[in-house]
C-alpha cells in the first residue's frame, strides 16, 4: 500500500485502467454503464481503452453511477489503490481474553486512510461511530478523541432502530 504515482503509465491509461476496474468490479456491462452514466457505450470503450481523454464532464456522470466524487476517483488513480488487504498484509493479534487469533485489518485500513488523508494536504480527520460499536476502542488507540454523542442518529439496517452515533476527531 502507498501512495506514489506511477511514471510508467499516462494519466489517460490509470484513469483507463481504474475506469474499467471499477466497472467489473460492479459486475456491469459496457450497456448498462452507459445507461446508469447516460455515456456512450462508444465513449465508454475508448475511455477504458485509453483511445480518448475523459472530460470532466464525463468524469462527473461516471463518478455519480459509481457513487464517488470526482476527487476520490483522482485519488484511485493518482495513487496505487489497494481495494483488498491480502491476508499475508494483515496484522494478527490475540484477544487477550478469548486467546483467539484475529486478523487486525481495522489499524491497517486507519492507516492508509491518514497517509492518503496527508497525501492530499488534510490535517483533520473526523469519523462518527455508532457508540459502543467495537470500533470505537481502535479509534481512540490509535489517537482520536471523542468530541461528544449524538442520541437516536445512526440507524440499524437490521433491526431498525436508531442508536446514539460518537463524534471524534484526529490531528495528523
């Protein structure tokens, strides 16, 4: 995982390459891009075989079908994107009171969000957690602080209901 751009390819042949990426990720036909899109399947082809340059304009309708904003999308491309965390990259730790071995993805992925988050000139993270959540102890291990709770804000897709949501923060 890092952060560095990659002479050997043009900036038309990463968008390309991320363009294409994106959409068999997603399972979608070149025809239902180009509806979700409202982009040519013609465009499409070229764009993902680097024939043309994308306009920001198309770039924009396509960030909206994959639901990205345009600057995140430049991230991808910019950066060397590692969608997936291969097991031999994640850190093993033991719960000290099961004794069970778990992969620690959770750090590895904070990480990697506060090195694109600095690439990118931040110096303030804020997150909200559903509180209690087991995610809240790692937020504030790896040095974020809790602003304060916001009652009944985060809704449970599962059971429905609503649950207090923590804020915090970060200072890189």
């Amino acid at each position: 995982m890092g952060f560095e751009i990659r002479d050997e390819q043009s900036v038309d042949q990463r968008i390309a390459t991320r363009l294409k990426a994106l959409r068999l990720e997603r399972g979608w036909s070149l025809n239902q891009l180009a509806e979700r899109s409202s982009v040519s399947r013609a465009t499409l082809s070229r764009l993902e075989n680097a024939e043309v340059s994308a306009t920001a304009n198309v770039l924009g309708r396509l960030c909206a079908a994959y639901g990205l904003t345009l600057s995140r999308l430049m991230v991808m491309i910019e950066n060397d994107f590692v969608p997936l965390i291969r097991p031999v990259d994640q850190p093993l730790w033991m719960d000290p009171e099961t004794g069970y071995r778990r992969r620690g993805i959770g750090r590895a992925l904070m990480d990697e969000l506060e090195r694109a988050a600095e690439h990118l000139g931040r110096r303030l993270i804020t997150l909200d957690t559903r509180t209690g959540d087991a995610a809240e102890p790692l937020y504030t291990s790896i040095g974020y602080e809790t602003v304060g709770t916001i009652p009944d804000f985060c809704h449970d897709p599962i059971d429905g209901r609503l649950h207090p949501t923590t804020i915090m923060y970060k200072v890189l």
